[in-house]
C-alpha cells in the first residue's frame, strides 16, 4: 500500500523577513510577530526551585529532587521555544512560495 504525498500548491506569494531582538520576526508589510516569552511565563517556578535547590545539601536525595525539577522547568521552556519556531517555520512555509531574510548585526 502507498501512502499519498501531501503536495503544497503552487503559489506566487512572497516575504521578505527581518529577525530581530525585540520582535522575533518583521515581515515586508510591517507585520510583527512577538516572541513567545517563554522564560519570562516560567520564571517564578524556575526561581522558586532553584531557591530550593539552593537551601538542600549538595548531593542529598532532596538536592537532586529539586534539581530534577530544575531540569524540567528548563526543558519545558526550551521545548516551548522549539513548538513556536517550528509553528512559525509551518505557517510561513505554507502560505508563502519563497521567502529571504535577513538578520542585522548591530555593533556597539
């Protein structure tokens, strides 16, 4: 049995990208897209077990369970960054033919 390949249609839509710090992406017709702001919706969970892991003895059963949660949180987060990048990616993909981007290095 053969599985069907899922085609996209010919389109002739365009964008131009522009990655930034601030918004995560500008597109040509002044279209902004926000970053997710993961960390910033985690970080009173992350902070809270960092401070618990930080009043355990290193090493002890209870140190290592409060890392784990650490870990997690940081997981969780880079996941949720991943998720939006590959939503976005999708999305861009589908309703566009071609796109081009650029990124600007600003120097200080």
């Amino acid at each position: 049995m053969r599985s069907k390949s899922l085609l996209l249609p010919q389109l002739e839509t365009h964008i131009v990208l522009d990655l930034g710090l601030i918004e995560y992406v500008v597109g040509l017709n002044e279209e902004y897209l926000d970053s997710p702001k993961s960390y910033r919706q985690h970080e009173q969970k992350l902070a809270l077990w960092q401070r618990r892991m930080s009043r355990r003895t290193p090493g002890g059963s209870n140190w290592k369970k409060a890392k784990q949660k650490v870990t997690r949180v940081h997981e969780h987060i880079a996941n949720t960054r991943h998720n939006f990048f590959l939503k976005l990616t999708t999305k861009l993909i589908r309703e566009n033919q071609r796109s081009a981007s650029s990124i600007c290095a600003w120097q200080i």
